[in-house]
C-alpha cells in the first residue's frame, strides 16, 4: 500500500477502509496478496450483482478477444451492441410490456443521470428539477445538485442550483404523506417552487439509509407527475439489475417511469457501462447532442447479453433472490434485537438489506470488526449508521450464512465494548 498512499490522490476512500493489497476475486470473494479470503457484502457498491468473476462471462469475453472483435466503437454499429440490444429488448422490456428507447451514455451513472436531466428539461422547457431528501444519484455537477448528501454537495466547489428538494417517503414520520406537502406547493402559486421538468428518485435509497418507498406513495407521486406534465426519472443504478428481487425495481408496485436510469450491474462483469431508458416520444435529442468517447462499451455490451440470456430468461434467478431475502432479514433481524437493541431497525428488500445502528461510530466499529473478521460491507445514510449488506445475487445458501456468521461475532465483539452500550441506550431514551 505504501506506492499507493504516496501516488494517489487523497481522493481515495474504500482502500482507506480495507488496507490491504487485494490480489484476485471469485464468486463472493475477494482475496488479499496473503491469501485471506473475504466474503465481499460491498460487491462493487452493487457493480457485482453475479460476483466476481462468473465463469460464463469471462469465457465470452476470452473468446471475444481471441477472436479481435470491437473493444472500442464510439456509437458505430457493431455486433456486440446489436446482440445486447437484441437480447435486452426481447428478455427485459417486453415481458414486461416496457416501451422504451435505450440511449447509450458515457460509462458512469452519473453520466446516464446527467442525461435524464437535460433531456427532461430539453423536452419540457422548464428547468427545475424535483429530488429528494438522502437522494444520492452521483458526484457530476447536474446529478450532485440533485445529491442531499451535504458531504459530496460540498465536493462540487460552487453553487448548485436548479434542483428542490422534497421529503422522502417516511422523512417526516410514518402518519405524514409527503405528496401531500409536494401537491400543496405545486397548487399554490405563493409557495415558491416553479413548476420542475422532472421529479428524480430511487425507490429504494441505498447510500441514503436503505429507506424504501411504499407502492402507495410511489403510486400518488407518479399521479401527481401526470396530473402536472412532470416526467418521472427512477435511478435505478444500484437497486437495478435484480438486486431487490426483480430485474427493475420498480416492477410489482404500480409505476411505469418515463425515464430510467441504469449502470453499476448492467454489464453483469463489473465492465463500465450506463444506460437511459426513454419513452420514445421523449427522445428528442439530436445526432451527438449528449455524447461521450466511451458511450457503449463492446466487452460490456457481451457480458450484459451473456448475464441476460443465462440469469433472466427464467424465473430461477428470481425465485432464489426471495429464498434469500428470508434469510437475510430474519438472521438480521434477529441478531440486531439480540446483541444490539429491541429498538434497532432492520431495513431492506430482495437482496439489499440494512441495519439502522443510530450511531456513526457504531457502524463504523462494527464496519471495521467486519473486515478483521473476513467480511467486507460498507455503512450508509446521512451520517453513515447504517451497515450495509449487498450480497452477490449469486451467493450461495451456505456461503450467505457463513457471512452473516461473521457479522454476528463481530456485532457481539463490538456491543461487549460497555461505551457502545451505554451511550445506545442513552440515544434511544433521547429519541
């Protein structure tokens, strides 16, 4: 670590966390350059939906390669993107009576979210944009503005503007509907807010806290969109891809968005790849308008259709992310009430989970007894006392209780330092 520390920016945060030279990854592992395996619940902050290194992707892209195909293509047709287009159309939008257009961006999130941005105000001709509270949808300037998170807003070194924020499902209390405060200032023209071009939000926050909302609030938001011309965008970056049980989101609760954002396990290999998904009559770009030299990654187009064609064609995938769920929540729940308190809160769906510890420096100390003890998770929410859990999707049975074994020694090892108890408590009776 030592090249690194001196070479590379202090930007770097994860290294930071897991000091340690990591060497090779398989399946749910990670392994240092000592050989220590970790089981990895961080999975490329949800980048790594099938694991490290499936075996199927990786022969593709070996026989890709042995063969000279495209690697880098600007937007030019080649094979890799007709196949990936192809397959996305015929096993992912239509059965799910999706009508879409695909517009490849640059090869971030952030990129795909800029995009969002500028053609819902392209489209409508207004400028604000809606996003709301512990919203994380990247660190470029258009998406940070519409960040909550005051740390990385503070990142960005000027003004950010064009963005107002509203209260989440469930930010003011459980009895409080927050469409309700959102529909009061859209009706009344002294409130202050100008008509938005777009509301952004995901429906599952997971750098937010792991706050979930209701298919009832999901449902009167997109209501309220239609009634005022608003366009929805659902970020679907890091809840994509399966990770709450099915392949968007957003499916099974009443919503179709008018424009959807992907990356992160898009490419099914940890490959750089984002997309926009766009209701036809929204795509009003011109040739080159949003453009970018990285826009459609070839190895990533191959991976994405081999994830496809292997994980999405069937239930099966889906069948075992609920099996699994089960697991997870009942195992968290139980073992938050038993070595941490009553009163702590186990959040999450499919297989995005998180346990609400209400102080930083307790997450962060169970965090830091995680990875001593071989298990690699990353904490979240506004002051990051959430830990975290994103499993591979692909994890086995076994192998998943193995890490949530780990998680529990280190919990018990953590909660027997008597402050930790103490001051909980004392936060619990305050609150």
């Amino acid at each position: 670590m030592k090249q690194i520390n001196a070479l590379e920016s202090q930007v770097r945060s994860y290294c930071r966390k897991y000091p340690v030279m990591f060497e090779k990854a398989k399946g749910p592992f990670l392994i240092d350059k000592d050989g220590k395996k970790y089981f990895d619940f961080l999975c490329g902050a949800g980048s790594l939906n099938y694991g490290h290194n499936n075996s199927i992707m990786k022969k593709e892209i070996i026989n890709y390669l042995n063969d000279d195909g495209i690697t880098h293509s600007l937007d030019l047709a080649t094979k890799s993107k007709e196949e990936f287009l192809n397959s996305f159309s015929k096993h992912i939008l239509a059965p799910r009576n999706l009508n879409y257009k695909i517009q490849f961006t640059g090869p971030t999130g952030t990129n795909a979210v800029e995009a969002a941005l500028k053609i819902a105000r392209k489209v409508t001709g207004r400028t604000k944009i809606i996003s709301f509270t512990n919203g994380f949808h990247g660190v470029t300037l258009g998406s940070v503005a519409a960040t909550g998170n005051s740390f990385h807003r503070g990142g960005a070194g000027t003004s950010l503007n064009d963005v107002i924020f509203m209260p989440y499902d469930g930010y003011m209390g459980k009895k409080i509907n927050t469409i309700d405060y959102l529909r009061r200032v859209l009706e009344d023209n002294s409130s202050g807010i100008d008509l938005p071009a777009a509301v952004i939000l995901e429906t599952i926050q997971g750098e937010g806290g792991i706050n979930i909302a209701s298919s009832k609030w999901l449902q009167s938001l997109q209501d309220l969109c239609h009634e005022f011309g608003i366009l929805m965008i659902v970020d679907d970056i890091q809840v994509g891809c399966g990770r709450t049980g099915t392949f968007f989101s957003f499916e099974n609760v009443g919503i179709e968005p008018d424009l959807v954002v992907m990356s992160k396990s898009l490419s099914g290999f940890g490959l750089p790849f984002s997309l926009l998904l766009l209701k036809p009559d929204l795509d009003k770009w011109k040739p080159g308008e949003h453009n970018g030299t990285f826009r459609g990654n070839n190895l990533a187009f191959l991976t994405a259709k081999t994830a496809i064609d292997y994980f999405w064609t069937t239930q099966e995938l889906e069948a075992e992310i609920t099996l699994k769920s089960n697991i997870l929540k009942e195992r968290l729940e139980k073992m938050a009430k038993e070595n941490i308190s009553s009163d702590i809160e186990v959040r999450g769906k499919g297989m995005v989970y998180g346990i609400d510890c209400i102080l930083e420096d307790l997450a962060s100390a169970i965090q830091h007894r995680c990875f001593e003890n071989g298990l690699i998770l990353e904490t979240c929410g506004s002051d990051d006392h959430v830990v975290k859990l994103l499993p591979a999707l692909t994890i086995s049975d076994d192998e998943l209780r193995e890490g949530l074994d780990i998680l529990e020694k280190s919990i018990k090892q953590v909660m027997n330092q008597s402050d930790f108890q103490k001051k909980l408590e004392a936060e619990i009776v305050e609150k």
